[in-house]
C-alpha cells in the first residue's frame, strides 16, 4: 500500500505523490503486497521550536531490492567495505526539507545549501535538521524510541550535475528512486549480517510498525464544522476592514463576550496578512487545549506554522516566555518552567524595564532565531487575563506596534484585568466592540443573557445571531454518565445535521478529570464502554497534540474550556464548579478590601459564562441536585425559557 497524506494544494504534497510514483514504477505490485510506504506532507509536530515538517516517509519493504547508482560503504562483519552490487530495504524512515528555488536562489556552503529569501540567504541544511529533530523528538515522546532517521534536501529546481561532489544529503529534481536510495545508502550504511546482500535499515520491524500509527501518519478529516471554520478564515469579515490598515503599524483592541467570534477574527487577520502578503503571525494563549484546536484549523486549511514564506504559529504564552527565560539565563532548560513561573516572568519584566535586558540584545535575539521571535504581527488570545509582566515581555521582544489582542470583557481566569488598553506611552489603544453573538444559535444567545442577568454579569449585551434561529439548552439532575441513551441521542442527532463526534464538547470539573487505574478519565471510560474513542484534552500529554480523529469527542476541564466550541457541548457537574469558584474566588477576595463574599460571586459568575457559551446547538448541563443554587437558578431559566430550557427526567 502507497499513502499520501497532506493538503492537495501545497507543493509539499504534490512532490510525495511524485515520490510515490516513483515506488510504484520502481517496484511494480508494491500496492498489492503486505508492502508499506506513507508519506506525510506538512505534518505537523508540536512541542519544539519546528512545527512543520515538509515530509516524512515511512518504507516498509521488507526486502525489496536495488542496485546503488555509484560504490557504496557497508558495514560488515570485518569491517566497511566498497559494496556495488544489490541491496535489500527493510525500514526507510526519512524527512525531507523541500525547496523550490531555481539554480540561481540556491548557494552551496561545501556539503551544506543555502536558499535566498529575498536579500537573505538562510540554510536550507539547518532546517533539514530542525525538522529530523522535531519528529525524533515526536517519536521519543510518543513512542519512548526513535529510529535511526536519514534527513534529506530536495532541491526540485536543480538538476543532480549542479549539485556538489557527493556524499551529502542533497537530492535533485532529475534523480530516480535509484539514486536517491543510493543517496540514502551514503547517508545510513547499510549492514551484511550474512550472506551477500546487505540490508538498508533504519529501525526493527516493532518499531516500524509503532511509527506507522503515530498522529503524524493519520488524515485530517475536516467537518461541517471545520469546513465553516475554514470559510471564515477564507472571507473577508466586514467589520475588519477598517482595521487592516493599522496591522502591523499600532496596536488595537477586538473587544466582546464568548462567542462573539475574536479568536476567529484573530486568525482572519493573520490569514489575510499571510496571503496577501506572506506575513509570518504568531498567536499566543495560555491554554493548551486551545493551542491544539487552533493548530487542528491551521492544518485543515494548509496554512504553514509561520515559515519563510509566511504562516501562522500557535503558542502558549509560558512556551514564548519560556524561551526568553533561556535566552536570557534565568531558566535552565533542564528546570521545571511552571514551579516558579509567575516569579521568573516578573523578574524578566523587571530587567527589561529597567533596561538591564536592552533593546540591541533584544534586536539581537530576533536576528539569531528569526523563526521563534521575529514575526510581522503577534496576536494576543483573550488578552484581559494576562499579568502585567506577560504583557511588558511580549511588547518588548515583539514591539507594541504589531500587536493585536482579543478581550473577553469579564471572562477572568488568571488574575486581575490586564492593561493592554494604553500603550507604553500612556495613550490609549484603539478598541473595535463586537456584540453579536456568531457561535451561539439564537435560543442559546437568550438563555446566557438570562443566567448573566440572573448571576448580575454587568454589561451581558450580546446580541442573538439573527441568521441561525433555535438551539435547546437540556438540564439533567445527577451523574450524566449514567444517562447513556441520551448522549447516544444527541450523538445521532449532531451526525443526522451533518457534523462529526469531534464536534461534541464534554466540560469536567476537576474532581472527574483524574485518570483510574486504567488510565481513563470517567467520561473516557464511559465513552469506551459505549464503543467510543475520544480525545481527553484534560491530561497534559494528549492536549500538546491537536485533535485528529473525527468520530472521537473532546473533554476538557472547565479551566481550559475558554475558546473552544462545539456543536453539542456536555456541561457536567454545574452546581461543583459554581462552588469550587466560590470556595477558590472566597479565599482571594478575603485578601481584599470590600464585601469578600460579593466579591466572590462576582468572579464566580463570571467563570460560569464561559463555560455557558461554548456550545452552538444544544447545551447539556448537569447537576448534583436541582436544589442546589445552581440547580434552582436553572429551574427558573426553564420556567422563563420554556421552549428553549427543559429538564430530562
């Protein structure tokens, strides 16, 4: 079997199915034996400074053979010899970096190449690297092994006669399978255990197969969903255009609450710059589970991870200062960068308002590693919750001028309102006010405009989406695990509108978010018993890697909900997170001046509209007991919502 897998409209994978053609004509029945080759274009990896890897093939053959074009070492038992004759492959695991340019953007440094950029020249050689380290470093993470991986250079524009004397890891656009597998053989000797034919290995068999099931490896699948979040991106919102002249040059505000669409506007943004201009963006937010559905949208609509020819990259903020920690020597790599992350990120503020980190290093930084700091616009995720000294951080390493935030109003979870609102000068930054409501249908528009009323949200002014009528709100008292026969409804309810199980949101509170004895969370657990796979965003390891597998719902903790949406969004166990807020807001506002216990439902209240405007169609929301505070702030929203909120008995 042959596999491509990548976005049809990138270069990236219209030279795999060039390499593919070449397996099947050098190999004639390879698609109809136990033979195995995939090729990944633009797979995304995450957790390291490269997020794109332009290719990664896998080739399981078992023993097919070649002949080298040109005298080969091998290593045998008494020693490396010349070897010309055939040799057999078993395990190829390759990564190619690939460039376009023509002969005269390309420049030869010895065995290393270059490619030109305008009027810069940047190593084609490095990358190549970068990208082979950032998928071994996927493997160690995934797998707890690596292979033995061979990074190659494709120039497709260069013939092989203006290539440099070999060996070296550059191949031409006019080379055959034959020698690029002679290549290969230069790059990882192949080895005689016996007999006269050596074998091409890059890995045993156990691990081959382990590689073959990596995410890398599995096709996106785009939804109903998906493909509406990828039309947005594609259009022109309205209300951008007076403010596309300012990107890049002052910073400006797009203020309004859940669901008023900012993250999307955001990336609306950043995709026209890209595309009109082959901007690089970088988008930073605290939370992972955002950071991995992002990173999911940038791969559906082909858009790269910010590299030399534009792109958007999704960070979180502590990943970014982080980094600056390093480079500036308050955090070793091998320390912990969450156990005293508040208290070295107020220090770096301080060092560079005091100018003891000056502006020169500063310029410095982005000059050595332009992919992790230099970017034409940096766009700020829910930036009302960001500390003072993230914020000093971000405007010093990026400059303030090319900023641009999304405010949520009240949707506080970190700490106190930030202050993007004034520049470093004291002057106030332009403020676009978004007040309709895009995610929600127009029913679930009225019942959060009930509960803020309710709850005393000031300034709950979000208008209903005139042009996406309906949605239901469904209110179950007890443990909603226990309710199978509903969840299997509703599941065939989002398929019959024509979306996918990736589209269904499970909210947990903390207390079941903790793994069993089996490795599952509760609602994992139950979806497995019900035949479902899932994707539980509420342990750290499956959230650094964005979702893949359609028929598999998301679960996330109520503290990382913030961002996301689904089409059905399941809200367990209210009424325990309305009091866990209440108990952690009480101990915060009692260090305060004023009424702490007022204070504390105000910031309750708050966290509970987050979570109340993450669904689009129909929200589900447990409680303990419907005699709860929470329970009976719903019961009247019933009572006052009747054909929009109802109780499931």
């Amino acid at each position: 079997m042959i596999q491509v897998i990548g976005p049809e409209d990138r270069e990236e994978t219209r030279y795999a199915h060039r390499l593919a053609a070449m397996f099947r004509e050098a190999f004639p029945g390879i698609e109809d034996g136990p033979e195995l080759i995939k090729i990944a274009s633009c797979a995304k990896v995450f957790g390291g400074r490269v997020q794109d890897v332009d290719l990664v093939v896998l080739v399981r053959l078992n023993g097919r053979r070649f002949r080298p074009r040109r005298r080969v070492l091998i290593d045998a038992a008494d020693g490396q010899r010349e070897h010309l004759g055939e040799i057999a492959l078993r395990n190829l695991v390759l990564t190619i970096e690939l460039k376009s340019h023509d002969p005269q953007g390309v420049r030869f440094d010895g065995l290393g190449v270059s490619v030109r950029y305008g009027a810069d020249w940047k190593s084609a050689t490095e990358q190549a690297v970068e990208q082979m380290h950032a998928f071994l470093g996927d493997c160690e993470q995934r797998l707890g092994n690596r292979p033995r991986v061979v990074n190659l250079v494709a120039l497709q524009n260069v013939e092989d006669a203006q290539l440099p004397r070999r060996p070296h890891n550059i191949i031409a656009g006019d080379q055959s399978l034959g020698s690029i597998l002679t290549t290969i053989s230069e790059m990882r000797q192949p080895w005689l255990a016996g007999g006269n034919i050596p074998t091409l290995s890059c890995c045993n068999d156990d691990l081959a197969e382990r590689i073959e099931r990596l995410p890398i490896f599995t096709p996106l699948q785009p939804t109903r969903l998906d493909r509406r979040r990828m039309e947005r991106l594609a259009q022109r919102a309205p209300q951008l255009d007076a403010l596309e002249g300012d990107l890049g040059q002052q910073a400006f505000i797009l203020r309004g609450h859940g669901g008023t669409g900012k993250t999307s506007l955001l990336l609306n943004l950043a995709a026209r710059a890209y595309q009109d201009r082959a901007a690089r963006s970088l988008l930073l937010t605290y939370n992972q589970a955002l950071a991995a559905d992002l990173r999911r949208l940038m791969a559906l609509t082909a858009v790269p991870g910010s590299d030399d020819q534009g792109g958007i990259r999704v960070e979180t903020v502590m990943t970014l200062v982080g980094r600056v920690l390093q480079r500036f020597d308050l955090l070793r790599e091998d320390e912990d960068l969450l156990a005293e992350y508040s208290a070295r990120a107020r220090t770096l503020a301080e060092l560079l308002q005091a100018g003891d980190i000056t502006d020169e290093q500063l310029t410095d930084l982005r000059m050595r590693e332009p992919d992790l700091f230099r970017f034409d616009h940096v766009l700020i995720d829910e930036g009302q919750d960001w500390p003072p000294s993230e914020i000093e951080i971000i405007r010093s390493v990026f400059g303030a001028e090319r900023i641009v935030v999304a405010d949520g109003i009240d949707q506080l979870i970190r700490g106190d309102v930030a202050t993007w609102r004034y520049d470093q000068a004291g002057g106030a930054v332009k403020v676009e006010r978004l007040r309709q409501s895009l995610r929600m249908k127009s029913n679930l528009a009225a019942f959060t405009r009930f509960i803020a009323g309710e709850l005393g949200v000031p300034g709950w002014d979000l208008g209903p989406n005139d042009q996406a009528p309906g949605g239901k709100v469904l209110l179950v008292e007890g443990d909603l695990l226990r309710a199978p026969a509903l969840h299997n409804e509703l599941f065939a309810e989002a398929v019959a509108t024509g979306n996918s199980l990736i589209d269904c949101l499970y909210i947990v509170p903390p207390e079941i978010a903790r793994a069993g004895a089996d490795g599952l969370t509760p609602v994992a657990r139950f979806l497995a018993r019900e035949g479902i796979n899932c994707w539980d965003g509420t342990s750290y390891d499956v959230r650094r890697d964005m979702p893949r597998d359609i028929a598999a719902p998301r679960i996330v903790q109520y503290e990382s909900c913030r961002g996301l949406e689904g089409w059905t969004v399941f809200a367990t166990g209210l009424d325990r997170f309305w009091e866990h807020r209440l108990q952690q807001a009480g101990r915060c506002a009692g260090q305060t001046l004023g009424d702490a216990d007022e204070a504390a439902r105000q910031v309750a209240a708050r966290w509970m509209m987050i979570p109340l405007s993450r669904a689009m169609d129909t929200l589900v929301i447990s409680v303990a007991r419907s005699d709860s505070e929470i329970g009976r702030l719903l019961d009247r929203a019933a009572r006052a919502l009747p054909d929009v909120v109802s109780w499931v008995r």
